[in-house]
C-alpha cells in the first residue's frame, strides 16, 4: 500500500476578506492546511489566531520557516511578482490569488523562477473548477455544440461599497480598473481557457454607481485568434450577478451561478442543441475553491500536473495588460 504524501503546510499571506474564505475552505483537507498567517495588520493576526494559526508580521520569516512548504499570496496585486520570485527561491510553492500580475514583464519573471527552481504554481481561478464550467468545457471539446462562436459573461458584485475610501482595492494605483481585479479577470481566465489565445481587446470603464476612483463598471470585447469573441462585463455597483454562456453553431450552454462563489449555492444550467431541443438542470453546490488548492496541493506532491498551464496564466496577465491600456487610450489594443 502506497503511504498519501504529507499535507501540504501553507502560509496564507494576508489575512482580510479572502484570506479568511481561503483558510476557512482548507479546515477539512487532507491535502494542504495553514499553519501560518503573514499579516501587519494586528486584527489580521488577532482574527488569525482565533482560528488556532500561527502568525507573524513579515513575508520573509515566513518564507524562511523549515515548516512552512508553500505560501498562499492574498496580498494586493502589486507584491505578487516579486513575492512569487522570493519564495520559489527559498524552495516554496506558491498559490497567487488573481491576478497574477499586472504587466507581463512581471509575470514573465515570476513564471522564470518557479520554472527556474522547479516548485509548483497555482492560481486563484476556482471557477475553472464549478461542475458546471467542467460539463460546459467537456462538452463543447467533444464537439457536441459544434463550432465555437462567442462567449458572453457577467460577473458582478456590490461587496466594495462597505470598504472604507482608502482600502487598496478602490485605488486607481494599486488597483487599476477596479472591476477588471475584483472580478472580471475571472471571465477572461474562462475565456482564455474556453477559446485559447485572445489577440485584441476593447474595453471602456466608467464610474456610474458609486465614487470609486478606479471605476465600477466596465465592459470587455475581447478577439481570440481563432476568430471566436468573447463579450464581458464587470460591475461594482450592482447585486450579484454571475453568468456565463458559449454558444456554438449547433447550440448554446448557459450558466447562472445563484451566488457569490465565496459561498456557492449552486448553478442554472441551460443548454439548447438545434436537433436535441431544450434542457434546464440544477448544478447542486461545491467547493470549487478548495478544489483548486488542491488541485495545486496535488501537483505540488508530484502528482497529477496543475490544469491551468504557465502559458495560459501569461496569456491572462498580457490581457490584463492590454484592457488597462485600452481603457486609458479609448482604442483596441493588441495583446
């Protein structure tokens, strides 16, 4: 009988509002646990310990711990690049929470020295990882849709209005289009990974709804190079909305998500095949979350390899890129 590998021991850094999602959905795995919170915040490490974990105030004294094997990185975007290239070179695998990064310069980087010291990458896309988002891939691969045609997608939230006006996520700089970090980069991760390689984009931001100064509403044309186009929007001034349909030349899957992923209560899925009529299902609720850190755990123990590829994690941080250009230039951008 083979012995299971030991449990992967993660450092969650940052320790706010999904850093607390994070460590609550590993309680129960067998895979990966927490047992240490980097925070500098002294409530984040009041919070932290409350829940029986370790803390300390630094990144360094984490990475720097015999007993920590990987870091979890929910700190804000601007520190990812340069925190993914510290701990590969102390040894660590690391989960970076999305986006990766916010140019491609720094994500080239980051993926060079994790290749470079050969420790595991993963990334906080867990909606590649929704049953239904499974199905709809699966099915349309196998061709039963026919023809890839477009995609459209909205992944909206109104969770910012309670953030205070000095939290990094509403600024301009640390968070450049708002919508586009909070929740967009979502829709095109499950484009990219529906279509492959985008090619251009045209995005517009606006502020509508409330007084975020790095905008609430944004909307997305992005062109793929095998012509199909995905259509995505992003708002910060609504109740949520998640949804997502591909349509094909021989029928359509639409999913709506019931709520927030951070506590998933199931999905809507309708499909129509032009010779197989119409089908509505209910997709029951399921830590997609957690599945993806383990996925990550999985691969980081040698076993089965990650499924999102560094090439499509590049890829997503280059249209990341890309909408922050053309939302500044007002034009279509190569990517």
């Amino acid at each position: 009988m083979n012995t299971p590998a030991p449990a992967i021991r993660a450092a969650i850094v940052g320790f706010g509002w999904w850093g607390k999602i994070l460590a609550g959905y590993l309680g129960n795995s067998e895979l990966m646990r927490p047992v240490l919170v980097v925070e500098p915040e002294a409530a984040g490490r009041a919070s932290a310990a409350s829940m029986g974990l370790a803390t300390c105030v630094t990144f360094e004294e984490a990475i720097s711990r015999d007993d920590v094997d990987a870091v979890i990185l929910c700190s804000p975007h601007r520190f990812h690049s340069e925190q993914i290239i510290a701990a590969a070179k102390a040894g660590k695998h690391v989960f970076c929470e999305k986006p990766l990064c916010t140019t491609a310069a720094e994500a080239d980087a980051a993926i060079s020295a994790v290749i470079a010291a050969g420790v595991q990458l993963g990334i906080g896309h867990e909606r590649r990882f929704e049953p239904a988002i499974i199905e709809l891939r699966r099915r349309f691969a196998c061709g039963e849709f026919g023809t890839l045609l477009s995609m459209e997608g909205n992944f909206s939230q109104d969770k910012f209005l309670d953030l205070p006006p000095d939290n990094w996520r509403l600024s301009p700089v640390l968070a450049p289009v708002g919508p586009l970090s909070a929740t967009g980069i979502h829709l095109v991760d499950l484009a990219i990974a529906v279509f492959g390689k985008p090619s251009e984009v045209w995005a517009r931001l606006a502020t509508r709804g409330t007084n975020f100064a790095n905008g609430d509403t944004l909307t997305i044309t992005l062109a793929f190079e095998n012509g199909t186009t995905a259509l995505l929007t992003a708002i910060l001034a609504t109740p949520f909305m998640g949804r997502v349909c591909v349509f094909g030349s021989k029928g359509w899957f639409d999913i709506r998500d019931r709520t927030h992923p951070e506590h998933p209560t199931g999905w809507d899925v309708t499909t129509t095949l032009r010779d197989g009529g119409g089908e509505t299902r209910f997709f029951a609720p399921h830590p997609a979350v957690r599945d993806n850190l383990e996925a990550f755990a999985r691969a980081a123990q040698g076993g089965a390899p990650y499924p999102v590829s560094h090439d499509e994690m590049s890829a997503n941080v280059r249209t990341f890129e890309a909408i922050i250009r053309s939302v500044g230039r007002g034009g279509i951008e190569r990517i």
